[in-house]
C-alpha cells in the first residue's frame, strides 16, 4: 500500500489549447522543475495538486494500483488528446526494494505541454475547487552553476578492486552478468536555478528524454516503456563505447562495438530480460534479430528497439513493474544480479537506474531509466551516478573509463 494517499478529495483536471509555447522550461519551477521533455516537445509541472508515496518492493503495483484508483474518481475534461495532456502524474522510483529513497508519484496543479506543434495547459484540483483563471509564468532561466564532481563511495581505485570481484563472482558461476555503479559529488548553491542544468542537457543530448521529479534530474537514452493507445514500445541499452576522435576513428569504433562479442554478450542478455517480462502483457511483439548502433555526443551504444501491441488491460506502471530492474542495469539473472550489487555496492542507488516519467489518466505515458542523472539536494548536494555492465571477460580499467564517459553529461552540464 502507498506510504500516504493524495488528498483524498476527488480531483479534477481540464485541459486547454493555449498559444504556442517557445520554451516549455521557463515555465518550471527553478527550485523544483517537474519536466519530460525530448527535442522541446513535451509537459512541465508546477505545484502539486496531490503527491502519493511508495517503499517497499511492492512500491510500483501499489503505484498502478493508487494511480488506478485516483483516476477512477477524477473528473477529467481533455480537448487535446495528446501525450501528456489531462490527468498527468510525474513519477520516480527507487531502483532498489529496500532503498531508503522514497518513491513519488506527483500529481501537479498546473502542466504546460507542447506536442506536434500543439500546445495546452492543465489545471488541476479538488472538483470544486479547480482555478479556471490560473495560468503559468514564465520566466528566464538563470545562470548555471559551476561545479566538479569528485569521487564519493569508491575512490577510482576502490571500483576497479569491487569490478575485480564481480569479474570472480561470474566466472564462479553466480551470475551471467551484473551492473556495478559508483557515485559522485560536487556542490552548488543551494538557490542554484536547477532548469539551467535541464537547459544544458536538453540542448546537449536532444534525442534523450530529459527529465527533473523531486530532485532527480538528468538525460536518459534509455525508453523503458512507452505507451500511447495501446501500443508499446522500448529501447534497450547495452554495450557501449566512446565516440571516436575523428571520423575515421569514430567509423572504426562504432564497427568495433558492433562486432565485439562481450558487448553482443551483454546486451542479449539485456533485450532477453525485457522480453521475458513483457510476454504476459502483449499479444504480439517485435524486436529486430541483431542490435542497431546509436550515436550519442559522447558514446556509441548497442540498442534495439522493441514494439508491442497490448493483450490486457495494463498500464503504462503496471508494464514498468514487470520491467523493473532488466538487466541493463541490474544483470543476469536477476535476483542474483541484485544479491551481488548489495554485496559489492558500498552505498544505497536511491532513484539512480529507477524508472522515472510520467502516467496519465487512460494508463498511456512514457516512463525512462534514470542514467545519466544526478540528484540534488536542497542543500545544494549534488549526486551523480554512472555504472557499467560486468561480464566474465570485462577488463576492470576499461570498466572504470566507461564510468567516467557516463558521468560526462553531469560533468559537462556542470562545466
């Protein structure tokens, strides 16, 4: 069961058409932006109209479940029609059952949303009390901090040590594959405007989602689900290596990836996880037989896209809890995978490699894997994390320089 409900009143949401809008992150909140947002297409929260909490790891069926539940009493009023219009909740969860990060789906009192050149805006509210006059300001973004990230948990030398012993635990046969992770710190001001930070990711990384709930912020490549109509889809991640220095190195490097047999290794067990887990929900399911690769500013990944067309009545939440955690960012097989990240780990993931995204009121949303991403606190804190997929002949040095690709969009956000 969730940790506390909404309000308990019965909400309502109406949704309008509004002018366009030029820049969808002005309209966050600069302390606490609420954003989804890819190539700046998508939906901005302000304030919160209802918050439901979650632990445990029943913390994503209780989510469906709540999330269930509110919409069956809400009242809904939606001329638009498009992804992220109506009833909306922004979510982010834990990557870890026993985490002692909380687990958030956050309904909020205005969203302004942007998609295929429309634009509206949602008010929020208990059904008797909805502000039809309400509207969202504007306002320019602020100056971006600056900051280096340090290491935190595990010094360099301490991960490739841990990567060492995941490379022993699966040659002894525990596991096939596990994700091993390391964190970072720097510090901003605490009144630091945090959309400055959405800003550089989003024009950095354009084909990511970039996202911000509850303090979690950053630019995913990775879709974990998306839903619109009944229809699904997901992009698996797994295999990766760093963009080339020239053109024809980069060309030589990409041809590398897509030929190396840990990296193919890595990422069948990755594509196997997702369907495995969605075979329940779907009546009909393709995925391309070989990966393609995908060209990021910093990495070259291995990726396959996966559709679907739905066989039973789940939402978009109840899809991300039979996904949860694939073995992307978790490993082969699962439960061992997470055994073994506990045991080797020395500190709690929090939300870093959770779902994070956003529900609407018909069960469609788009729901991401936080990498690439950081939290900050309200003291200023800020947290980024950044893992690699361990294999029996994973090399620990070249586990480490991974890491560090994977930390550069935080970096250069804070540079």
């Amino acid at each position: 069961m969730p940790d506390s409900a909404a309000t308990g009143a019965r909400l309502r949401a109406v949704t309008d058409v509004v002018a366009s809008h030029d820049d969808l992150l002005q309209f966050a909140d600069p302390a606490h932006p609420l954003a989804a947002l890819r190539r700046g297409d998508g939906i901005v929260g302000i304030g919160v109209a209802a918050l439901l909490t979650f632990t445990g790891p029943q913390r994503l069926t209780d989510a469906a479940d709540a999330w269930r539940r509110l919409c069956a009493d809400a009242d809904v009023v939606d001329e638009v029609h498009a992804p992220g219009s109506g009833l909306v909740a922004f979510g982010t969860f834990a990557f870890a059952d026993h985490s002692s990060a909380t687990s958030v789906l956050i309904v909020p009192e205005l969203i302004v949303g942007r998609h295929d050149g429309i634009s509206w805006l949602t008010r929020i509210g208990p059904s008797d009390a909805v502000d039809s006059s309400a509207s969202a300001a504007a306002a320019a973004i602020g100056e971006r901090p600056r900051a280096t990230l340090a290491a935190a948990s595990l010094s360099r030398e301490g991960f490739t040590e841990v990567v060492g012993r995941a490379v022993d635990a699966i040659r002894a046969g525990r596991v096939e594959k596990v994700v091993i992770a390391r964190d970072a710190v720097a510090s901003i001001p605490h009144d630091a405007d945090r959309r400055s930070l959405l800003r550089e990711l989003a024009d950095r990384y354009p084909d990511c989602v970039t996202f911000a709930v509850d303090g979690l912020l950053g630019a995913s490549p990775e879709t974990l689900v998306s839903v619109h109509a009944r229809e699904a889809s997901a992009r698996v991640l797994a295999g990766s290596t760093a963009r080339g220095a020239s053109t024809a190195d980069d060309a030589a490097v990409c041809a590398e990836l897509a030929t190396s047999q840990k990296d193919l290794d890595e990422h069948a067990f990755a594509v196997r996880s997702v369907l495995d887990a969605l075979h329940p929900h779907v009546r009909a399911i393709t995925a391309s037989e070989s990966p393609f690769t995908l060209k990021l500013p910093n990495l070259w990944h291995l990726a396959t896209d996966i559709e679907m067309q739905l066989g039973d009545g789940a939402s978009a939440l109840d899809l991300v809890a039979a996904l949860h955690p694939t073995a992307a960012v978790a490993g082969s097989p699962r439960d061992a995978a997470l055994e073994l990240i506990a045991e080797l780990e020395p500190f709690d993931r929090g939300r870093y490699a959770g779902p994070v995204g956003w529900i609407d009121y018909d069960g469609d949303g788009e729901w991401v894997i936080a990498l690439r991403c950081a939290r900050v606190d309200d003291d200023g804190t800020l947290t980024a994390y950044a893992g690699a997929g361990i294999v029996a002949d994973s090399d620990p040095d070249s586990e480490l320089a991974e890491t560090r690709l994977k930390f550069r969009p935080i970096a250069e956000a804070l540079r």
